[in-house]
C-alpha cells in the first residue's frame, strides 16, 4: 500500500503541474493518472487502498464543503440579493430536468435513473471557479456588480443542493419505494441538516472564543464533528433524514459569520489539507473508470451532456434576468457555470459502488463531463473575463 500511496501522490503532482503548465486545469492530469494505474490499464495499484477508496473520496468531499462554508458570507448573498440566491439553484436544477426529460429516451434509462445521472451533473466545480473567481476579486474586475462574488456562492451552495437530491435518490433507487411522498424527505433533509449545523456552529463558536487552542486543533474538531454528522446520516437512514453534507457546510457558515477572524486562519488551513485530498480525491477516481465502457458509450452521453448544459446556461440567464448585468456580464455568468470536476469526482462512483444497475453509465458520464467542461469552461474564462466584465 505504501508504494500505490507514494505512486499516487508523486504521480499526482507531476501530472498536475504539467496541465498548469499547458494552462489546463491540473485535474484532468490527476484524473488522467488514476485511469493509467488503475485496474483498466495498467493495474499497478494496491487492492487494499482501492477498497478504501469512497471512504477517502468523502473526506475529500467533506473538505471542500468545509472550505465553501467558511469561505460563505451571508452578507455577500443580502447584498447581491435575487441573483445571488437562485445561482444556489435555478442553474442546478434546470440541467437536472434535462435529463429527467432527455436521458430515458437517448440513454435507455428509467426516469430515477436519469435523476441521478442529472443530480451528479447538476453541480458546477468549485475547485475549477472559485480559484478564478478570487482571482478577479483580488484584480479587481467585476467586483462592483458583484459577478465573482455571486458565482463564489453559487458555486458553494448548488453543490450542497445538489448532493443532497442525489443522496435523496440513490437512497430511493436502493430499494425505497418511489412517491411523491418519498421526495419530501429532500427538504426535510435539508432543513434539519441546516439546523444542526447552525446549533453545533453556534457550540463550536462559543467554545473557540472561552477555550484558547490552537487552529489546526480546531480544525482537527471541526473535521471529528463532521465525520460524525455524515456518518450519523447512515446509521438513522430509514428513520429520519438529516443531512450531514449539509450540516457540515452550515457549521463553517457559522463559524465565518460570528468569528470571522477565525474562519480565515481556518481557511488557510483547510487549504493546505485540500492539496492533499484533491489529488487522493482525483486520482482515485480515474482509478475506478472502466475506460473502455466510457469510450464506448461516449458519442450518446456527450449529446446528453450538451443538452444538460444548455438547459443549465438557460438557469443561468434566468438567474440573472433582472439585474444591472449588460449582455456580456450575463454571457460570462453562463460561462463560469460550464466547468465540472469536484462533485463529480466525490459522487460520480457512488452509484457503482452500491451496485446501481446505472453505476457504470454515471460514473462514466462523471468521468467525460470533467474531461470536456473543465479545461473547456476554464479556458473561456481566461480568455474572455477581462473582455466582458469591468474592472473597478
């Protein structure tokens, strides 16, 4: 295990500092290393650190949620108002009716089936946006409409809206009986998992400011606490719907919005455990794609993919509809929705490795959805930011 540890890391940074170099986002040069080791090509990876896989795959997840929360200013979202609220969701949940309506009739999928191949492409990926989007920040352009800031949170919170529908649907393709009945559990889930982040963000708050400790410790707490939430989750599946993603992210939310201070030490240290779990996290997940099923079922997931993303370009102007956005600024919105990679990653295998009869067809629609938007969707971004968007 030791060797296929150091392979991953060794390879995984190299790789990654490759893509940089070639102006390409560095995790397609990780996800690309975990298909070359992986069992598909050339097989040179420990089978006790493949088992293990989804387990580290969510603590990566945890971690990004972490880092989203603590990054998330409820007072950016007052100011920005409407747009800044359906950025949440309205993108998210266009492109998943997508393929509610698409995806039966051009993949041969039944309707849960196509709702979860829509709630895992549903989330745009905050590890390709928000590095552009405080690029901006700190440069200065579009900051006064507030169009960084508006995607930053949008990028946060549709993957917390996503995850937990896609949780919600793997759990109904499970076994549990599909009714309209069976999809209130989505925001009953949701509206507990919020308030047990915000009492525990509000315990752990109180407890940073009596208790003088140090910050990797509390982040050391934050990550302990969080562990149980999700893992919480499976243990009273069945009974109540709580989740746990979602509890995660609000309990940072907290944290950022009473101890500011404190949420920014936090950030710089969950940042340098994210250099870490991104590339166990991407790498670990080129390893379980079975490369010839993607290749062959490719030509039909693409279209289903373009349809998706059209739909999901069409949430984002209507999210934005309304506001003092020119054409351009809308324009470049639609742009920075497009890239996919952190979600996908983190839940794209989940399905295969509870047996799901779409587990193959999701994981590789994750997998091209990667490849094609994220250095698709980062190149237009570079190239265009400075063209549609005003610096102040």
């Amino acid at each position: 295990m030791l060797l296929s540890i150091s392979l991953i890391i060794l390879l995984g940074l190299l790789s990654g500092s490759i893509f940089r170099k070639l102006n390409l986002p560095h995790i397609l040069g990780m996800l690309i290393t975990g298909i070359i080791l992986g069992p598909f090509v050339l097989n040179l990876l420990d089978q006790k650190i493949l088992a293990i896989s989804s387990d580290v795959r969510e603590i990566a997840l945890i971690i990004i949620l972490a880092k989203a929360g603590l990054s998330l200013d409820i007072s950016d979202l007052k100011r920005i108002g409407r747009p800044a609220v359906l950025m949440c969701f309205l993108p998210a949940t266009f492109e998943l009716l997508a393929f509610v309506l698409f995806a039966p009739k051009f993949m041969g999928v039944s309707l849960l089936e196509a709702a979860i191949l829509g709630a895992v492409m549903g989330a745009v990926s905050p590890a390709v946006v928000v590095p552009f989007m405080s690029k901006m920040i700190d440069n200065g352009w579009g900051i006064k409409k507030g169009i960084p800031q508006m995607i930053i949170a949008g990028s946060s919170a549709d993957d917390v809206y996503v995850i937990v529908i896609f949780t919600a649907l793997v759990a109904l393709a499970e076994g549990e009986k599909v009714s309209a009945l069976s999809f209130l559990k989505i925001p009953i889930s949701i509206v507990l998992g919020i308030i047990a982040g915000i009492l525990v963000g509000l315990g752990l708050t109180c407890f940073f400011k009596k208790f003088h400790i140090r910050d990797t410790v509390k982040v050391l707490i934050i990550l302990a606490i969080s562990f149980i939430l999700v893992y919480q989750e499976k243990i009273i599946h069945g009974i109540i719907s709580i989740s746990g993603l979602l509890a995660v992210m609000s309990i940072c939310i907290v944290i950022n919005n009473k101890s500011e201070n404190v949420a920014k030490r936090l950030i710089r240290k969950f940042d340098k455990m994210w250099v870490g779990a991104e590339i166990f996290l991407f790498v670990m997940v080129g390893t379980i794609v079975n490369i010839k099923y993607a290749l062959s079922a490719g030509p039909m997931m693409i279209v289903m993919l373009s349809i998706g993303l059209i739909f999901r370009s069409f949430g984002t102007y209507l999210s934005t509809s309304g506001t003092d956005l020119n054409k351009k600024e809308k324009l470049f919105c639609i742009f920075a929705e497009l890239p996919k990679a952190t979600v996908q990653a983190a839940i794209g295998s989940i399905p295969l490795s509870k047996g799901l009869n779409c587990g193959d067809m999701v994981l590789s629609l994750a997998v091209i959805s990667i490849l094609i938007t994220a250095p698709i969707g980062a190149i237009i971004m570079e190239k265009t930011y400075k063209i549609f968007c005003e610096r102040n």
